[in-house]
C-alpha cells in the first residue's frame, strides 16, 4: 500500500529518532528540522533541597550541560519514555514516567509534601502545582525557529501529513504556511498532544492527536491519518 508522505520538523537529535521509527512502521516520512536546540546557561541549585527533578523534554539531558552531573542523586519524574530514556542514557534513575503530560505526574502524586526541580525549555507549559508541592524551576535550553527550505516547501505542496511535537512547533508550522502562502487544505496534522493541535489553528484536512504523548502512539496516528487521507 502506498501512503502519502509524512514530515516530521523537530530539531535533532529526536528527529533522527522519529524518522526512524516512521520508516519501522511503513512510512514514507522525511525530516527537515524547523528548530535548532540551544544551551542556556543555568545557576545550579543545591541538590540536597530536591526530593526529585520534574522534566518535560529529552533536550534537557542533551543540553543542560555540566549542571546536571550535581543533580545525579535526585531521581526523575519524566513526561514520557523517550524523555525517561534520555534520563537514564546521561545517569539518572527514573522514578516515574508519565503519560498525560507533566500534569499528570503532578496529579498522581498525592498528598505529601515535596519539592521539586523543574528543569524545562524557555518556552514550557504551565502547571497547576497543589499547596504541598513546591515547584522550582530552571531553563536549560532554548529553541529557535527557521524558515522552510525550499525542498519542504515543494513536498507541502502535495497532499500529506506533518508530525507536531510542541505547541511551538504548531505555531511557527502554522506562520510559514501562511508566509509561504502554502494550501492548509492538503495538509493533515498529527499532534503528540491536544494542546499542541490547539496551536495549530484551524483550516487543515485533518487535526488529531496522539491518544498518548508517546513516540509509538504518534507513528500509529500518523499511519491511521495516511490510510484515510
């Protein structure tokens, strides 16, 4: 059977990843990055204040630097597997891994008191925190956005499917199509989450996400929307 293309645009080094587990999946899928991942620099807080570290991303484990070998003791609670991998690939004990989302994490704790580290991008989303958990957190990362090449805009042009990984993701997607004056029509999306597809807009053939915020649910949204599309 043959399906229409798949694009994913996060930046390496997930793309690599993701465009490998397109292909184990029959995919027709190409990456072109609209990102590039950048360090930030980060004061270190003391460990020993922790009860564990909060991480929504595995950039986080690619970009926080030489920080991270201080905070080696704390185990983490990670938004999904493929940020828990990173987790444990630099060192670190997984205590949790979630599948909703950061909040979800939160919301499973229950009632005991904790203090937490949060170690996030400068764009992350915001989390409604209890008054027994205490939240601190600290940038280690920023994203920054290109344009679209030519040779991705020339693949836009025929019906397919896009992978969206954050809501900035979604945005900067949705502006360049607009800039490029890009048909939306012919462009189904597949988002790792509902707030991500929020970002996204209105106007494409399709808007679904992922029923969980993992790799292998998204390959498999992909391949439902390129069977229908």
């Amino acid at each position: 059977m043959s399906f229409p293309p798949v694009i994913a645009i996060r930046p390496e080094p997930g793309l690599g990843s993701t465009v490998e587990a397109g292909k184990a999946v029959g995919l027709d899928i190409q990456g072109f990055p609209l990102f590039e991942t950048k360090p930030v620099s980060w004061d270190l807080p003391d460990a020993t204040g922790f009860d564990a570290l909060l991480v929504g991303s595995a950039n986080v484990f690619h970009h926080g630097g030489s920080g991270l070998d201080q905070l080696r003791s704390l185990p983490v609670l990670a938004v999904g597997d493929t940020t828990g991998q990173a987790a444990r690939e630099a060192g670190f004990a997984v205590k949790a891994s979630g599948r909703g989302g950061l909040q979800s994490i939160i919301d499973a704790h229950g009632k005991e008191p904790a203090h937490w580290l949060r170690l996030a991008g400068k764009e992350h989303l915001p989390l409604e925190i209890p008054p027994h958990l205490k939240l601190t957190t600290r940038i280690t990362y920023r994203v920054e956005a290109a344009e679209f090449p030519d040779e991705l805009c020339q693949a836009l042009l025929k019906k397919c499917a896009v992978l969206l990984h954050s809501a900035a993701a979604a945005r900067l997607f949705a502006q360049q199509c607009t800039k490029h004056h890009i048909e939306r029509s012919n462009i189904a999306l597949a988002a790792l989450g509902p707030r991500i597809a929020d970002a996204a807009g209105e106007g494409w053939l399709e808007l679904r996400s992922a029923q969980t915020p993992t790799q292998d649910a998204l390959m498999a949204l992909a391949k439902s929307l390129c069977e229908t599309i």
